[in-house]
C-alpha cells in the first residue's frame, strides 16, 4: 500500500440505497483473511496492509478487544472500518467529532460504504431514517458521539439491532488530566458491561506511557490486546525558531514555503486569533477565525470552508481541529507555546495525512515560558495538579531547547527510541551550545541583588537593562545604576540574554511570580551561584535559518515530473469542480496523491485506473469516466 492516508480515515455514506458493490463482501471467501484484503482492495482501492493494521483487523474480525496507539495517518480508521464490513452486523463508532461527522459519513459514502450518525445537529426525522436503517440491517456503520449514550433511547435502540463492534475514536478523550479531556468517554467502560459479546476496539494518536494505561484502565480494555506503532511521521519537518515578531515570521514562512497551501495556525488566545487571521487576510493571504467565542454558525462555516476549498488558512485556538480528515494540510505552525508535548504533536500531526512532506513550525521566546509558569501558578486544583501541569509544560520547554534531533526528543518522550532524523532544524542547521555558567551568574546575581537588598522585584526588561548597563528612567529612577552588577553584560545582546533567562526558567533555576511576570530565584539557583553546577545553553541565532530553497517547498506536485504538473493541476480542475457540484471536500473524491499516480502513469482505460492505489471499486464506477476525459482533455 502506498505511503498515504488512507481515504477513509474518520470518514462514512449517506442512506440512499444499498451499494451494490458491498453485496459481493457477504459471500463465503476462503478465510476472514482474504475477506479483509478484499474489502481493503475493492472499497478503499489498497492492494496491502500498512504496519500493523492487517494483525489488528484480524484480531478485531475474529471478536477480540484492541487498544491501539497509532500516528495520525497511519490508517486508524481502516482498523475498524474494514471489520465492521466484515462482520455481521453493525459497528458503532463512538466519536467526539459532532462537526465533522457529515464528512466522515459523506467520504464513506464514496467509497461504497453505508454508514450514518446520531447527533444533536438532526432533526426528529433525520434521527428517525437512520435509527430505522440501523434497525433495518441496512447500516455498516453508525456514528455516534459519546453523550448520546447518556440518553435512554439510544441504548434500547442499539439493544434492537445487530452491533458488530464498537470503536471509540479519539480514545486520550478519556484521560483526565489529558489536554482533550470529554467527561462523557468516562462511561464507555459501561459498553462491555451492557453487551459483553461485542469486541470494542480504541484508538488514538495521542499517548504517552501514562496516559495509555489510563486509557486501558477506564475503558476496562486491560484485558485488550494493545498495539502500539511508532508515531514517527518523517514527512513533517520539525523547526522551532526564535519569536521576533511573530506575525512577519509567519507571512515569511507562507510567502517563502507555502504559498497556495492549505494549513491550519494555532493561537493561546482568541484575541491573538482575530488579529493573526486578519493580518493575514491584509497581507493578501486567505484565512479564517476559529474559536470557541465565535458564534457556532459561524465556527461551522469556517470549518466547512477549510475542508472544502484548496488553499484557505484557518487561525485557530487548540477548540479546533481534533478529528480533522483533510489530508493536504501542507504546515501546521504555532505562535505561542504549546501546554505539553502530547497536544503539540496532536495539533502537528494534522499537517501531511497525505503522506507528502509538510511543515510543523513552532515561534518560541521568553514572553511564552513567562505566561505559561503564571497560569499554572495561578491554575484552579490541587497541588498535585499544578505538578502535572508543571511537568507538561517542562517537557515542552525541553523540547524547545534541545540541541539534538527534535524527532529523536519528541519519540524518546512517547517511550519510543530513535534516531537522528535529518528532516528537522536541529540536524539540518545543527544549533551551537556554549558555557553559559557565567552569564547565568551575572543575571541570577541581579536578581539577587534587587530581591534580596533591595526587597525589589522586576521582570526581565529590567534585569536586562541593568546588565548592560543602559540607563533608562526606570533604571535611574530606583537607582539600579549603583548597584555592582550594572553594566556588567554587554558581552551578550538583548536578545541573547532573553535566551539566557528563557532557558534558565525552562530548566527552573528562574522562576516567575505574580501577575507582572517578576523573575524570583529558586532553589536550585544557589547551585549556579556557589558554582557547583555547570549551566551548557543554546545559541540564540543571529536571525532564523530556513532550509535552502530547493528542499522547502512541501507542494504536492514538488517531484513531479515537468509533463505531469499539468496533468495534475488539470485533475485538481476536475475534482474540485466535481466535490463543488456534490458539495464534498476534494479529499473526499480522490487524495492528492492519487491524483499524482494518475498524472505519473496516465491510465488509459477504466481497467488500468483500477489499479491505482486509492482507486476503489465504487469510486471508479462513479468517477473513472470523469477521470479518463480530464486525461484525454488536451492529449
């Protein structure tokens, strides 16, 4: 099978009538085996299993329980999708994805397959076909999110019918001090209590060591075969730069890389959303708001927009995005720190399903760590909560600042070894480190001397000021230009020592107290003070690098050869044209990269289309024609 998103992922079909082509799936094959592998070629248009997934469906076809850990794009849905239409019956789908479950049904559609959802967003007689559909055995799948279990009626309907399996998608949902905590996934466990016999199978994309055995423990899946693929995605490059004026940076890296591509931009808060999206929209480049605080209409549409047309930006803040199908986003890129690890490589992993190269692009400065340690300061929970926080938060700082591969960091914090990548900033542009046991002396000894002496407390302009011995009307008003440490940094820039104290805070021998982000030392600062303790840094670059030219652009037709790209530009024509008139994602009809397979091999025939990969059975019933005129348009 092709190194790309399967079509499928997260993705299902409309009521109208029976398929055709899933009839020929019911007939006695050979073994469960086969059955599988041709479900896989006939509907999804794969001719292999990609990692593990052939050993999961077949444990799942056979009735036993899965929790599986898998990177986003590495065919998760397949794993349930292909049993459900294997096994008698129907397989409910629990999912928290209540905006985008249209466009799971509608992909599924596609592709041959009969599915439906129960959700809030229908109405009396839009739940009555589907409930009536599942009872009528005429379902393969059946969506639904978790608080519609909550309702009695649902249970006694699923109690009617024929369930195959149950899969629960998104399965972190359930960790309580996860960064997607639903409060509803916590009575999943119940779904075994109430229909022993059915298999269940969870899946996500998200788990440390931790939070997987949170996982097991309350979804009573402890018993569950695990599988656990490596969440390596080598097609995402990995580069965290220096914030210096964020806003330009972006536009830098959109106008330099990703012109033209679709890509999502991740913002703390609302207010840094608005402005961002309108920045961009100035600066000629289309973009939308999303965010908790927006009219609901208004969040549907601009999801919608994004899934639907080539090319839109959405800003967004972390409301947005878990579950998202569309498989072109070519870049993710974050103006403020992530929270943790597990949601940076959440949110980056929505960038490349496709398989083709993309961009993870983090901006990181002082302001970052500074705002992070007070909202957890000032969090709402216990102690040991804050702890937890405080943990997340390190790992993402150390992240931040490692001097070795990214990749390698990232992997080693989800309990997977690796090695050094070569597609991430730190291998490509191997950063500096040098000893700056000194330069942390001076600056925790200013901050001794105004906390200590002069019972004084400031944030970090000022501390900055004093080292270099600049005398502003602050300085000159307490004084500061008296003490013994004025003026004794000028060996560093402005810049360089916001890095020092960024990365003293980032490994806790700084701190930040009170609303007006004052820097305070720490225990651990006496070590540096009494020299018993080395203090290594990272260079801060005199401006951030950016990969050569030739190996940044991530387009989808990068490697094409020079006959292809207008080949492939004309099926793009095509399919948009098409997805428009159906009022479907592009994803939806064909990925981008079986339109590159086309374009490369020019199939002639419904027959030789066939056999490209992403290419099902119902699809080329429905498209093939299309595809072959799009081909013969100016040949």
């Amino acid at each position: 099978m092709a190194a790309v998103e399967n079509p499928s992922e997260s993705n299902a079909p409309t009521l109208e009538e029976k398929p055709p082509t899933l009839d020929a799936f019911r007939p006695e094959i050979a073994s469960e085996v086969s059955e599988a592998l041709n479900v896989l070629n006939r509907v999804f248009g794969y001719d292999a299993f990609r990692g593990e997934q052939q050993e999961i469906i077949e444990h799942v076809i056979s009735g036993g329980d899965a929790l599986v850990l898998m990177p986003t794009g590495g065919g998760k849905s397949l794993c349930y999708q292909i049993p459900a239409l294997v096994r008698s019956g129907v397989g409910v789908v629990i999912s928290p994805l209540i905006a985008l479950m249209q466009d799971q049904v509608d992909a599924l559609t596609t592709a041959g397959v009969r599915a439906g959802f129960l959700n809030s967003t229908q109405d009396f007689e839009q739940r009555r076909e589907v409930e009536q559909a599942f009872l009528a055995g005429e379902l393969d799948l059946l969506y639904l999110a978790p608080e519609r279990l909550r309702v009695e009626a649902t249970t006694r309907l699923l109690d009617q019918g024929k369930i195959s399996l149950f899969a629960i998608d998104e399965a972190h949902c359930v960790s309580q001090w996860g960064h997607d905590f639903r409060p509803d996934y916590l009575m999943l466990s119940e779904l075994h209590e109430r229909w022993p016999d059915v298999p269940r199978i969870a899946l996500t994309a998200t788990a440390t060591e931790a939070t997987h055995a949170e996982i097991a423990t309350r979804l009573n899946l402890t018993e569950a075969k695990h599988f656990v693929a490596s969440f390596d995605r080598p097609n995402i490059q990995y580069r965290i730069v220096p914030k210096d004026n964020p806003q330009k940076q972006l536009l830098d890296l959109l106008r330099n890389e990703h012109e033209g591509d679709a890509g999502i931009v991740y913002c703390l808060s609302r207010n840094s959303v608005e402005k961002t999206a309108e920045f961009l929209v100035k600066n000629g480049i289309p973009a939308v708001p999303y965010h908790a605080g927006l009219d609901s209409r208004v969040r549907a549409k601009n999801q919608s927009r994004f899934l639907r047309e080539d090319g839109l930006i959405v800003v967004a803040t972390i409301a947005f995005g878990m579950g998202i199908d569309k498989p072109d986003v070519r870049f993710v890129a974050h103006l403020d720190l992530p929270k943790s690890v597990e949601g940076y490589y959440q949110e980056t992993g929505r960038a490349g399903r496709d398989g083709l190269p993309s961009t993870a692009w983090l901006a990181y400065g002082l302001q970052d760590v500074v705002q992070q340690r007070k909202m957890i300061d000032t969090s709402e929970g216990d102690l040991a909560h804050r702890r937890r926080l405080s943990a997340h938060l390190d790992a993402m700082l150390a992240l931040c600042e490692t001097v070795e591969c990214r990749r390698v960091q990232l992997l080693n914090y989800f309990g997977q070894a690796a090695t050094p990548c070569g597609n991430c900033d730190t291998c490509l542009n191997p950063p500096e480190s040098w000893d700056g046991t000194i330069a942390a002396q001076k600056l925790l000894s200013t901050v001794y001397r105004l906390q200590h002496e002069r019972r004084q407390k400031f944030g970090a302009g000022q501390i900055i000021d004093i080292l270099l011995g600049k005398t502003t009307p602050k300085v000159t008003q307490f004084d500061h230009d008296k003490l013994s440490v004025f003026g004794i940094g000028t060996e560093l820039r402005d810049t360089e020592w916001r890095g020092v104290i960024r990365q003293l805070l980032a490994r806790q021998l700084l701190a930040v107290e009170g609303d007006y982000g004052t820097l305070v030392l720490t225990e651990d600062s006496a070590e540096v003070l009494g020299r018993r303790r080395e203090v290594p840094l990272r260079r801060e670059p005199e401006r951030a690098s950016r990969p050569s030219r030739s190996s940044r652009k991530a387009s989808p037709a990068a490697d094409l050869l020079p006959e292809a790209l207008p080949v492939f530009e004309r099926l793009r024509a095509w399919r948009g044209a098409v997805a428009k008139e159906q009022g479907v994602p592009a994803y939806v009809i064909f990925h981008d990269a079986t339109l590159r397979q086309i374009a490369t091999e020019i199939p002639d025939t419904l027959a030789k289309l066939g056999t490209i990969s992403g290419v099902g059975e119902n699809k080329l019933a429905k498209y093939g024609e299309g595809v072959l005129a799009a081909l013969a348009a100016d040949a």
